[in-house]
C-alpha cells in the first residue's frame, strides 16, 4: 500500500528547485512529487521557502534564502515590491518578462485551443517599459491611527500598503499621492472600514493626459457633508499645477470596487483630452481606455493592418469602449459601426468622433450578445468584411460566436487581455467554422513588471 505523502503546512520551510514560471510572478517547484509555487522565485533557481498557505491542494510559498540565482534576475524599482498586489515580474529583467509571456502564450494556444502550427509571434514594447500607466485606482484605510492610501496587499482585499511613489504610474504620481495624504489628514474623517461598512474616504481615481501634462482625480467616499471636498480641493490646488480637476464620486456600495453611484465636479475640468496618432480623445474618470496609451498608437496601427481595409469594407468593431479603435480605422472603412454596453462610454465615442472629424462611424449601445442574438446588427449590410473584437477579460459572451460566425465575416481582428479566454474562444471559432484560419498572432507587452499582456489575433477566411 502506498501513502500519499502530506503536502507541507503553513509556516514550514521546504527546499526548492525552480522549474518554470507560472502567471502572477510565481515560481514552480515540486515538493514529493507535487507542484508547489514560490513567490519570486525565478526558473533555475534554488533555496527555501516558507508555505503561508495551503489551498486546495495548491501549495504557495514565500521566498526566504537563495542558493542558486538567475542571472536575469534584477533589484526591483519599487520599494513596494512583493507586499503591493499590482506588480508581479519587477525581479525579472524585461528581456526575460517578454521571452516568459511569449512562451506561455504559445503554450496556451496549443494546449487549450488545440493549435498546432502557431504563426510566430513578435512582441512590441516599450524601449523604457516604466511609467506607463495612465490610470491607477488607490484605497484608502487605517494604519497606526492615520490615514494611509495605496494598493491592496499582495493576496488579500482587506489590507493595504501605503504608496509612497509607483514607477509603473504617471509621471508626479509620488507628489499627487502625498499631497492628498496631507490633504486628507487634518479633516480628522476616518476611512471606510469594508468589514463594518462605517467611515468615510473609500478610493482615490487618478487619470492622467499626456497631452495636458496633468492629472484627473476623483476622490469616492460614502454619502456625506460637500465641505470637506471643497478643504481638500484648496489644499491640492494650491500645492498640485498639474492638477486638472477634482471630483467626488459618492459609493454606499457594499462591493470592494471604485465605482460611484454619483459623480459631483468639485473644481476644475470634469474631463481630460489626449490623442492617439490621428485620434484625439476625450475621457472621464471611469470609462474605460487602454491604461497604457505608449503603445496604444502602435496597437491602433496593427489592428490596421491586420484588417486589410482598402476603404470600401464596412467594419464592425464590437466592445468598443470610447471609440478609440474604430476611430482609427475609420479613414480606411466606407463605415465602422462599433457596440459597445457603457452608457458613458458609448457618449464620449461620439463626442471622440467629432473632435478628430470622423464621420463614417456609428455607435450603438447594447449587449453584443443581445445585438447579434436579435439579428439586428447585421440587418443593414451584406454582412461584415471585418469585425473586430475587444472584449473584456472573460472574452467573448458564450452567444456571441454563433450568430457571429453566421454571418461569414471575412476577418476577424481580436484584441485580447488574457491568453486562456483567447484560447478558448479560438478553439470555439475554429470548430465552428473552420474555413477561419489563425493567419498571425502579435504580443503586445502593454503591462511591463506585470504577467498581464495584450494579444492580437487575426484570422482570415481561406
């Protein structure tokens, strides 16, 4: 009879021998035969860590000596590093991030979609991959009787660490952040507690334009008294230059999440404008843009190309967020008819669209899936030459791909922000229709320091 030997218990320390890299920056390692993962550990690599926790048989652990080192490993920029929940790859130098994303999607496509003959795959970056953010959500909580504002801790929604600086962040973020510290601190209001739902302060939503050089903040707090918004306002406008606009988004939401029931314009602009190649924009503290625009103009551009449009297709960009794809595409289409189910987001496409002279594209707001499910988007077209989609990280709504399918696009262009929903849509589309075939694929490392990435997938009906 033969005993399955116990997985190790939180706070033991075991030896390790690093194989791979996993997502979120964690090192793979067996212990009796079982895989258990190192945070910050890198392949090759070996030492001891200590196990702080166990969980379905998944064994996480945390880096304590270093026998054996990697030599692309690097000192992290940021103090924060390891306690912080945002980066996860800073230990690992950027030629080593972008050959780790483009092995693992290559494994992923073969694994979960089934595909054996991948086109190569070249990454696009960043020559300085710091600084890149052009939006940062940050909570506010209790530490040693003050106010702090940061990030959630690595591992847990109920911590947080204080931010002093976040080189992945806009330029000044250091200098925005202590000054609504300092700004906050003599009020004397407590911040929200998510476990007893009291207090005040809740988040902190920052924007920033390159194009202005500054800064848009909305400050959330539960429901309460305007006064002190407008002390904080004071104090921030007359320490912060590139400070563009205050608002003050009202949440009595139960749901760890910046999203306000109510936006107020305390002082300032209530918007920022920016471009992108051709596309000049306009954006709100919560609708959705690509959080690193550095490399959007180059993604834009791809997505371009990757249609193959002669000006005489009509395209359909689905999940379209402000407009800023079908924007770009607009000069090469006789129409782009873009979806998207934001509100918000659908009113400031229009608007992008005025303010960079386009007048070929129409936005309509609505669920995909019910759009394509009713038979009404495609009702007035011969049916599409090129659909592109963005979906959000899910991927694609389960009804998307039937009735997409149905209409025999010619292309499809898809942008996507996560390899295993890409796979699996991939795998979906292919059986469905097999006539579309995985013609190129490109990464784009939008999230430098991070295991995220942004893919591109075309494929072109044979």
């Amino acid at each position: 009879m033969f005993l399955t030997p116990p997985s190790p218990r939180p706070g033991q320390t075991v030896p390790f021998q690093i194989l791979e890299l996993a997502p979120k920056g964690l090192g793979r390692s067996l212990h009796n035969g079982r895989p258990f993962f190192v945070r910050g550990a890198l392949p090759g690599e070996t030492g001891t860590a200590r196990v702080v926790r166990v969980r379905r048989g998944e064994v996480e652990a945390v880096l304590e000596t270093l026998q054996t080192v990697s030599p692309a490993r690097v000192e992290p920029r940021c103090s924060h590093f390891g306690a912080c929940g945002g980066c996860d790859l800073q230990h690992l130098n950027h030629r080593g991030q972008m050959d780790w994303k483009r092995g693992f999607l290559d494994r992923i496509l073969r694994r979960e979609a089934g595909l054996a003959d991948l086109p190569e795959i070249p990454v696009v970056h960043l020559e300085e991959p710091w600084r890149y953010r052009n939006k940062l959500e940050l909570t506010f909580s209790q530490e040693g009787g003050r106010v702090i504002l940061g990030f959630h801790r690595r591992g847990s929604f109920q911590r947080v660490v204080e931010i002093e600086d976040c080189p992945i962040g806009p330029p000044g973020i250091g200098r925005l952040l202590r000054e609504i510290r300092a700004g906050v601190a003599p009020l004397e209001l407590p911040p929200y507690d998510p476990k007893r739902h009291t207090g005040f302060w809740r988040f902190a939503v920052v924007r920033y334009s390159r194009q202005m050089d500054g800064f848009l903040l909305m400050i959330i707090t539960t429901a309460g008294e305007r006064a002190p918004l407008d002390r904080l306002a004071e104090h921030l406008f007359s320490k912060l230059p590139d400070l563009r606009g205050l608002l003050w988004g009202i949440s009595d939401s139960l749901a760890d999440a910046a999203q306000a029931s109510e936006i107020i314009p305390i002082r300032g602009a209530e918007r920022l404008t920016d471009q992108v190649g051709a596309v000049r924009f306009e954006l709100g503290p919560t609708c959705f843009v690509q959080p690193n625009l550095m490399l959007a103009d180059r993604v834009y551009r791809a997505i371009t190309e990757a249609a193959g449009l002669s000006g005489r297709q009509e395209v359909y960009d689905l999940y379209s967020g402000i407009g800023l794809i079908g924007l770009a595409l607009a000069p090469d289409s006789a129409r782009v008819i873009s979806v998207e189910s934001e509100p918000e987001n659908v009113l400031f496409a229009r608007r992008n669209a005025v303010l960079s002279g386009v007048k070929n594209a129409l936005f309509i707001e609505g669920k995909v899936e019910d759009l394509l499910k009713g038979g009404t988007l495609f009702r007035e077209s011969a049916g599409p030459a090129v659909v592109v989609l963005d979906p959000p990280r899910a991927g694609l709504h389960g009804e998307v791909p039937a009735p997409l399918l149905a209409a025999r696009p010619d292309r499809i262009v898809y942008l996507s922000c996560n390899p295993m929903s890409l796979a699996r849509d991939l795998k979906v589309i292919r059986l469905r229709d097999p006539d579309l075939n995985l013609s190129a694929l490109r990464l784009f490392d939008f999230f430098p320091q991070t295991s995220h990435m942004e893919v591109l997938a075309v494929l072109t009906r044979s």
